[in-house]
C-alpha cells in the first residue's frame, strides 16, 4: 500500500477523553505540548525495546 508523503509523518490514535485529559496535564507539568510529550515517551519506549 503506497502512502502519500503528506501523511507520511502523520498518526491518528484514538483514545478514552480521560486517558487523554491525564496525558495533557503530564505534559503540562513538564512544561511541554501533547504532541512533544507523545513523540518524547514514543521514542524513549522505541530506544528501551531496540535496547
């Protein structure tokens, strides 16, 4: 299956309003977005399983 490069970077996930409002405010107290605090704990896991 061929994937357009314009989605090439991009992952949808769904999950609970809850898990998410908590995964917001861990961000939050470390003083970084969403998206930066997803893509940092994604490559901290990826390093520990390739380890």
């Amino acid at each position: 299956m061929l994937v357009s490069n314009a989605k090439d970077g991009v992952i949808h996930i769904r999950i609970p309003t809850d898990e998410k409002r908590r995964l917001f405010e861990t961000a939050r107290r470390r003083g970084m977005t969403l998206s930066a605090f997803l893509r940092d704990t994604a490559t901290e896991a990826a390093r520990q399983v390739a380890a």
